[in-house]
C-alpha cells in the first residue's frame, strides 16, 4: 500500500500542487504556501518524534530559529535573502546539536517539559530584543524577497513554488532516511532504546543527530516562511506552534500521508470554514481525542517493513 502511495500518489500529489496556483487569488495562494511550509515543519518535527521516538515539544524553536537567521542576515548585513538559506539551516542544526547535548539521556515528560522550556526562552529572547537585532515584540520588517533570475515576471508565485521545491527535498531526504542504516538504528530507538543500546547502538549519537536533522530543516522552512510574509515576529514560534506539530505527527499516525491530513484540517479546513477559524484549537482539540480512542496508532500509521509471511498464523 505504502509503495503504490508511493510511486502513484507522491508525484500526483506535486502534479496537483505545482498546477494548484493557476486556480487561486492571492489570498488561497498564500494558505497554500502556509500548508506547505507547516508540513515541512511538521515533517521535521516527524524525524524526533515519530521516527526517533523522542518527546519533543519545542519544535517551533528551531522553526524561529532559521526565520530570524534569515531576517537579521538581510535586515542588518544586508545579505540576500537566498544566500541566508545555507545559514537558516546550519545554525539550527548546530542548537539541535547544542542543546540536546546535556539533555538525551531524558526521557518522556522530563524531555518534554525541557523542550517547552527552551521554546520559551527562545520566545522571551527575541521578544526583549536580543543583542538589538530582533526587533522586540514587533519583530522585523521589510525583507527582501527572494529573487530568481528570469522568473521576475512571476515574483508572486515564488514563495510558494520555493517552498514546493523544499518539501521535494525533504521528501527525498526522509526516505533515504528511511532505508538507511541510520534510519533502521532510529526506529529501534522508538521501540526501545535500552534495547537498541545492548546491541550496540550508539543511542546518544543517533538521538542527537535526529535532533539536528530535524532543527535543520525546519529552520529551511523558517527561510520560506520569512520570504512569504517579508516579516518575522515572537508570537509566530510560541509554545501553542510546538504543540500544534507535536499534535499533527501523533494524530497523523507519523506517516507522510497521515501529516499532511494533520496540516490540511489545522490550517486549511478554517481558511474554508473562516466564520469558524477562532474554533480550530477546539475542534483539533476533539480530534485528537477521539483519533486517539478509536485509531490509537493516528489516522494513518506509519509502517516500518513488513512481517514475513513465514512468520504470520493463519490460523489454518
């Protein structure tokens, strides 16, 4: 199922969207982009949470993260807004590194609270305005978009087909993941860690290492999010945007299909439904509970391999 998913689904899934602007105005436009960067982020977050079995709840940090770094780097240095992009993902994955550091070796909800308490420095910091650069509360204004050479006559749809491009990108990424050793070592390390470590695992290593991976791409995302509105501000990487991609990866099952599910009925269904917009940490609120009675696994569990036949009673 996964793979006809796979080789059918996937490429008509990026059919549909590269053809998806040619039918919307400017305002489904910009929710469309908003889907896609939210499913990168919510994909990253998928890598700690879903494949490493880690309780993180602050992924929005990183989010922000890659979003300021591009910001300040044009705002201040002046530097273009595409070449801030290898920054936006080097210095998250370099905090990932830093601050799991001293505390992988937690577990559970001691690792959870940890996370939500760094989401929130993060948040105070750039809201007191840091260093100067951050620009307080109000955030940081009047950035450069990002420019292509020939495609200035199509400078509106570019944020949206860059952020396109960078969830093609961690697609590609996460399945090679997947197959790889290093992705095998980290689904042994969601089912059982201490299990993992007694057959030689390097527990520490691979769970830093998904936390940087993760922090990278989404600060990729925090590049795009910063092109789409020229702007950045505290209030967009708060605690509540953590639990919102904590929240999508568990609901959604840890599946790619799952995720997108999970993002489409947060952020797109109120756009449809505006008049009920204010409802959706309601309503997202009882879904989570009743997908949680009846599809504990999510709404599309992910599969990692198949039990040989051999190995299945039939009963007979």
């Amino acid at each position: 199922m996964m793979k006809k998913i796979q080789h059918i689904g996937y490429p008509l899934f990026f059919i549909v969207m590269a053809l998806l602007p040619a039918f919307l105005d400017s305002r489904w436009l910009a929710v469309a982009t908003t889907f896609v960067i939210f499913t990168i982020v919510a994909l990253s977050q998928d890598i700690v949470l879903g494949k490493a079995g880690m309780f993180n709840m602050g992924q929005a940090l990183f989010f922000g993260l890659g979003a300021y770094t591009t910001a300040i780097c044009n705002s201040v240095l002046h530097i273009p807004l595409l070449y801030t992009l290898p920054l936006a993902i080097i210095i998250p994955a370099v905090f990932g590194i830093l601050l799991a550091g001293p505390i992988i070796h937690l577990r559970g909800d001691y690792l959870l609270v940890v996370t939500i308490g760094f989401n929130i420095v993060f948040v105070q910091a750039v809201q007191n305005n840091l260093g100067g650069i951050t620009g307080g509360p109000n955030g940081i204004f009047g950035l450069e978009m990002l420019e292509f050479p020939g495609f200035s006559a199509f400078q509106e749809y570019t944020p949206y087909f860059t952020a396109l491009l960078a969830l093609l990108v961690t697609l590609v990424v996460l399945r090679n993941l997947e197959t790889s050793k290093v992705g095998r070592a980290l689904h042994y390390l969601r089912e059982d860690d201490l299990a993992a470590g007694s057959v030689g695992i390097n527990t520490r290593i691979y769970k830093i290492f998904s936390f940087s991976l993760g922090a990278g791409i989404a600060g990729m995302a925090g590049t795009i999010y910063a092109n789409q509105y020229s702007a950045v501000s505290p209030e967009a990487f708060d605690f509540i945007q953590s639990v919102l991609f904590f929240s999508i990866v568990i609901v959604g099952g840890s599946s790619v299909p799952g995720i997108l599910l999970g993002v489409f009925v947060m952020f797109v269904l109120p756009e449809i439904f505006r008049e009920f917009a204010t409802w959706r940490y309601f309503i997202f609120g009882f879904a989570m509970i009743f997908t949680m009675i009846l599809r504990p696994r999510g709404i599309w569990p992910a599969q990692f391999g198949r039990i040989p036949k051999a190995f299945i009673h039939r009963g007979e």
